[in-house]
C-alpha cells in the first residue's frame, strides 16, 4: 500500500534533512529582527530584505528602543530596497503599537499568549497574512505552528500529495499547514517547533534549488517521491 499524504510529506523532511543537514533558520540575531524580517519579505526576494535590515541596523533600529524612535517617514526610507514601503513602515508601527499598548513592550509577554488566540490578534494587524503570522509565531515567538510557502506549495502541487492541488490564497495555506501538521503529528509535541522550523527551512532550500516556476527534478533529494503511485487519502 501507498503512502498516505501525510507520510510522504515526513519523509520528504528527512529526505532534505539528509540532503541538505541542519537549516538553523530564522537568518536573524533577535526576536524582534525576526519580526521585521517577516514584514520585509513579502512580496520580495531576501536579498533586498538584508539590505533593508542593514539599513536599520546601521540607524540604530534593529531594538525596539531604537525603532520607537525611528519616525515614520525615516523607517520608510530604510526599508525602501524591500519595495511596498510606505505600506510595510506603517505596518510595522501598528505591530510596535500593540506590542507596547497590549503587552508592555514585551515580546516574552506577546508569547505567552495561547497560540490561536495570538494567532488572530496578528491576523487583525493591517498587512499580516497567514504566512506573516506564522513566520512570526514560530521564528520569532517559539510557537509549534508550520508555515507554508509558495515553495511547499509547489513541492504538494507537483508530487500530488493534495486533491484538488492547494490554490494560492487562505483556502490553499490552510490546507497546506493541515497536511504539515498531519505529517509531523506522530513526532513528540515538544519537538513540533523545531521541526516546523526546519521542515520550512528545508523546502526552501529543495524550492530554490529545485522547485522554481519551472521544476527542475534532476538531483533533487525529492526525485524519487515523484515515482511513486497516487497515494491513498
């Protein structure tokens, strides 16, 4: 018999890990530069975030004291090599904002908020979608949640591991974190972060190599997933 979606989707972890080996995501030095780095990138390529990042860093604003001080109209000028700008600076003061008016300038106390009730009050945050919220929660909070990219989206599409294949949009992502959650729900709750956190990592690393607009299959860890017959539900 096949193996069920769920299970070669596992697999596939420890295919790249054996690949690839330790990831050790987020690329940031402090929470709270994971916070920002998960605003940076949406809808932009890392490097243009580094930039950005340096740009901050070289102002004094990779701290939550430094950032506070940061006017509005400074931030938008250093985050400018991310693109969207005057979106994502405004964005970024309204998760300033919470994070001071709700929970005392804290991050440890923004953690200690049980994960779904966390989950959407980020999701209510203007510029905050499922992805942002996860990155977030997990890279930045600790919290056992997946998240799923554009590059796991392709890796589910191309290896039919979902039926109908997950759309771009909400309905897709959820379905998408349902089945990563499925493929690790046999493993110790206790380790789901770290492997979340690799688990995304490592797809990336298999997307970029492999897994672009147009598959490129040829030494891909995941090849000889694609052989196998369709899997049962």
């Amino acid at each position: 018999m096949s193996r069920s979606p769920a299970r070669r989707l596992r697999h596939m972890h420890d295919l790249l890990f054996q690949a690839y080996g330790p990831q050790r995501w987020w690329p940031a030095r402090t929470p709270f530069e994971v916070v920002l780095g998960a605003y940076l990138t949406q809808n932009t390529a890392w490097t243009a975030v580094e930039r950005s990042l340096a740009n901050l860093r070289a102002a004094h604003a990779l701290t939550l004291e430094g950032f506070r001080k940061l006017p509005l109209s400074d931030l938008q000028n250093l985050i400018r090599p991310s693109g969207f700008h005057t979106r994502k600076a405004p964005a970024l003061k309204a998760f300033v904002g919470l994070l001071d008016a709700e929970f005392s300038g804290s991050l440890k106390k923004l953690a200690a908020v049980p994960t779904q009730t966390l989950r959407r009050r980020l999701l209510a945050l203007p510029r905050v979608g499922p992805e942002t919220a996860d990155a977030i929660l997990l890279y930045a909070l600790g919290h056992p949640v997946p998240v799923a990219d554009e590059y796991l989206r392709r890796i589910v599409t191309r290896h039919h591991l979902l039926k109908p294949p997950p759309a771009r949009g909400r309905a897709g992502y959820d379905a998408l974190a349902a089945l990563t959650r499925r493929a690790f729900a046999a493993d110790p709750p206790a380790q789901h972060a770290g492997l979340f956190n690799e688990f995304h990592a490592l797809t990336v690393a298999a997307g970029k190599a492999h897994c672009g607009l147009a598959p490129h299959c040829d030494g891909c860890p995941l090849a000889a997933d694609l052989a196998r017959p369709p899997s049962h539900p």
